[in-house]
C-alpha cells in the first residue's frame, strides 16, 4: 500500500471510526483494524503512527481486549484515547484501578505542563469524559501533562513517543479535540496530508481496471448515493476510448421502493450519469419471501440472499445474450465482478471485522449475502464515509440531484415497516413518505437533514373521521442530524411543518388516523426503527 496512514486499534469503542474520520479530516488517510491486528498486518498500513481506541472495558479484567505488546517498540508515535490511555498504563508497567469518582459528561481539564500535543491550545480546555476507571501510577518515563478535577487527563514519554489522554478529543463535545488530533497526526507523526479526493478517484479507478482485467462488472444500483457512486467510479475504470463500458447496472425493484422511485431512478442514471441499466421488476418475488415474517434481522437477510440471487440470474441472462463480450471471447460468471456501494459505516456496524466492537445490525450490502456467491465483489467505497463519497461524486462531476439525496436503507420500505410487510401496508407507507419527503422539500430543510421518513407502527390507535369512530394505523416521523450515520440527533423540525404533515397524512392517506414524532437521538435508538 503507497498512501501513508495513521492506524487506529479498536479496543471495542463502537465509535472508534469516528477518530479515523477526525484524522481523515487532514487529509491523511486513517484505518481502524482490531486491537488484535499483527504487527505485520499494522504495518501494511505504512502507519506513520498509532492511536488506541476507547472502550467499555477495564484494563484489569481477565478477558480484558489487548493489543500485541510489539506496538510500543515498532518506533512509531503511539497515542491511546481514554481505554487506550489506561491500557497504555497497564501494558507498560503501571496501575490502573476503579475511580473514586466515575467522570461521564462534560469537564474541564487543566494543561499542567508544556506539551507537542497541546501546543497552541488554551491551558483550560472543555472535554468530553467517559470513563470508570482511572491512572493510579505511571509507568516508568511517563509524566503527567493535564488533569482534571477528579482524575489523570493526559499523560507523555515524548522519549519513547508515546501520548496519551484520558478524555475523547474525536467527538464534537470536546471543542478542541480537532487541534489535538492535529498535532499529533501532522506535528508529531509527520504524516503528510496527502490523501485527497482526486488521488482515490485514480487509485481507485487503476484498481479496478487491474482487479476486473477483461471481464464484466455489475453493479447493484439501489438509486442512492453511494451506489451512483460506485457505479461511475467503476463505469470510468471499464470505459473504452470508443465510449462504449464493461459496467453494466443492474437496478431491482424488490417491491420496497419509495413512491415513483423505480422510473425515476432509471431517467437519472441513464440520462444523467449514461450507465447502462437493465431494469428487473421482481416486486412480487421479494414480497412472496417476506410473507409471515415479522423479525428484523430475517428480513434483512431475505432480502439480501433474494438480492443475489436475482442478480446472479440477471447475471447469466445478460452473458448469454450476445451484448456482453471480454475481449474476443464471450463472458462467464467467472469473469464477472459484483459492485455493490458499501461505506464503511456500513462494515462496522454489520459485523466485528474491524475489532471487538458490538453488533448493532445487519446491513443489506454485507450481512445479507450467503457463503457461497459465484460473484466476486468489488467495493470500491468500503473504507470511506458518506460525506467522503459525496465529496468524490462532487470530483467525478455527478449532478447534485444525485449526490444531495438523503441515505435510504438497502432493504428499503421492509426495515420502515415494523411486522409483517404487504402490499398493502407498503402502500399506505409510500403515501405517508411521499408526504414527510414533500413537505420537507417545501420548507427548505431537505438537503440540511441527514435523513428524514415514515415509519408505519403495528399499532392501531382509536380515531374520529366526520362523526365516524375509525380504528387504524399509526405513522411515525423521524428526522435526524448526523455526519455519518454513526451517531445522529433528532431534529427539532418546526412545529407548522409538523402541523402540514400530520395534517396531509391523516386527511389523504387511507388507514391512518395518528402520527407520531420520534424524538431519539442515536444513541440510545437507532436511526431506522430496524
């Protein structure tokens, strides 16, 4: 790997992406690997330094996560951040031990001495603390350099590069916390910042031109961003001088689509953005597969091994024709790639790959595909956030209509519908979406939101319609704040906004008589209700 990076060892923060993108944020490139990642496999970064993650363990418990002790000789430039500050301390000699006065929240924090990795910052500094147990005694070396009014805050072996702090300067709560990982990526590690957007385009695109060689890629467009995306990244890759692509697109109707999307999605990619899409109506085949089944987590995987499969069947379809060809001869699966728009949001939450951290769900692009695929998969957005692919949209000259859509879920309408999904209830659904969406549009506030939708509830609440006694469904509304996804805000929306909305849907949709407004932030929930 050419493209210098600062690694990340999760030690089971469910947020430790969330120092990767601080760091991306100056233009250096970040990955987080579990804290159990070897040292050559650390290494194949060409880690310009090291960060250790928080986590909800104590450093003393038996089954405590630990990293391979090599980390602190590898000569790199080591900073642990809350857990990593106390593992830093256990591992090298010194004591960690229950607080006397657990800190969660808010703090100050009091610079006591000059240091590299507060240089240019105020001596008092607003922190975000979460922690129970605290530093007792320093290794051998190690000096105290902040502290805050119950506990040790940070702490430095400038002769062995080793940093360390005990509050979380990744997240918003902590104003200067950027500045800090500032110093320690370009001041103290060195990196240079120069992972750009325009250098992952160009990697990215000789990558898969190498990857795919002469064979075909399909792309499983669902419409949104990151699939677009994807789509034209890999379209770049496999486009000849004459004009003409070895991408073909592939964009299913599972039956879960939001009002109108199936032909509105078909115009912009092929007069926008001039893929090749192949569009398969396959509403009633997903819909027979979801018939009976109330359980989140069943239909998320129903709905991703239907997904390949209709693909795989596209797949055969499309090479059999004579339209397909990989050189001189004809194109078997065997020479066929699967593009699919994964992020890596996407990976963390879906599965513990990246370190010990907990399994919040499946998600459709990489939970939900069986063992054995004969696909090959190219994912040439795994390791970015979403407002990194609109950035690389933004580069790949990708009309704003596209690239300002808000995230809609890979399962689609099934994970907004709580219980059994049906036709009819996808019906009302759609109605009662098709309405939030407008009347967001309306007052200005779509492209400011991350994601704002209907949830139709398995609750059917009393109502009065015109001096009738009705009995039916209940639509939640939910909109959220959020950078990544990863962690989201309810938004406060205006009062007359929520007036013309809840207004709309019980006067124009059948079968609901009660809206509700979802006031969660994420977390505790999450920002779908599946």
């Amino acid at each position: 790997m050419d493209t210098q990076s600062v690694v990340v060892l999760d030690f089971g923060a469910q947020y430790s992406q969330l120092i990767a993108r601080r760091i991306r944020e100056q233009d250096v490139f970040s990955v987080v690997l579990p804290c159990t990642a070897t040292l050559s496999e650390i290494r194949s970064y060409s880690p310009a330094g090291l960060v250790l993650s928080g986590g909800p363990s104590s450093v003393y418990d038996r089954d405590a996560p630990r990293a391979d002790p090599g980390i602190f000789a590898m000569g790199l430039p080591v900073l642990g951040i809350c857990y990593g500050l106390q593992y830093m301390v256990h591992a090298l000699g010194g004591k960690v031990r229950p607080a006397a006065k657990r800190e969660y929240g808010h703090a100050e924090v009091e610079i006591l001495d000059s240091s590299q990795l507060f240089e240019g910052l105020p001596k008092t500094l607003s922190v975000w603390m979460s922690h129970g147990d605290e530093a007792d005694k320093l290794p051998q070396g190690f000096q105290l350099t902040a502290k805050s009014p119950n506990a040790v805050a940070a702490i430095e072996n400038p002769g062995q590069k080793m940093w360390a702090v005990q509050f979380h300067p990744e997240v918003h709560h902590t104003p200067m916390g950027a500045q800090i990982l500032r110093n320690f990526v370009l001041n103290i590690c060195k990196a240079k910042p120069n992972w750009t957007a325009q250098r992952f385009i160009d990697g990215t695109i000789s990558s898969v031109r190498s990857t795919v060689g002469n064979g075909v890629a399909i792309c499983a467009l669902s419409g949104g961003v990151d699939s677009a995306v994807a789509a034209t990244l890999v379209d770049r890759a496999l486009r000849n001088g004459s004009g003409s692509s070895r991408l073909i697109c592939i964009f299913v109707n599972n039956g879960l689509l939001r009002k109108d999307e199936f032909e509105k999605v078909q115009r912009n990619l092929r007069d926008k953005l001039g893929l090749r899409v192949v569009a398969v109506d396959s509403t009633e085949r997903f819909l027979n597969k979801l018939s009976g089944v109330t359980d989140p987590e069943k239909k998320r995987k129903i709905i991703g091994r239907e997904f390949i499969s209709v693909f795989e069947e596209e797949a055969n379809k499309i090479l059999d024709s004579a339209e397909v060809t990989a050189g001189s001869a004809k194109s078997n699966l065997k020479d066929v790639w699967l593009v699919q728009g994964t992020l890596y949001p996407d990976v963390i939450e879906s599965r513990s790959v990246r370190g010990p951290s907990q399994t919040i769900k499946t998600h459709h692009n990489v939970g939900g595909l069986p063992e054995e695929m004969t696909l090959k998969l190219i994912e040439p957005l795994k390791d970015l956030f979403k407002d990194e692919v609109r950035e690389i949209g933004r580069d790949l000259g990708m009309p704003q209509e596209i690239l300002q859509r808000q995230p809609f879920p890979g399962p689609g309408l099934a994970v907004r519908i709580l219980g059994e999904v049906t036709a009819e209830r996808l019906k009302i659904l759609r109605e009662c979406d098709d309405i939030v969406v407008t009347e967001i549009k309306n007052a200005g506030l779509y492209t400011r939101i991350w994601q704002s939708f209907a949830v139709l509830l398995p609750v059917m609440s009393v109502g009065v319609m015109g001096d009738q006694r009705t009995y039916a469904n209940t639509c939640a509304v939910r909109a959220v704040h959020s950078e990544d996804g990863m962690t989201a805000d309810w938004v406060p929306l205006p009062h007359e906004v929520l007036k013309v909305i809840s207004s709309r849907i019980v006067n124009e949709v059948k079968g609901v008589n009660r809206v509700v407004y979802d006031i969660t932030s994420k977390p505790p929930g999450t920002i779908e209700w599946e």
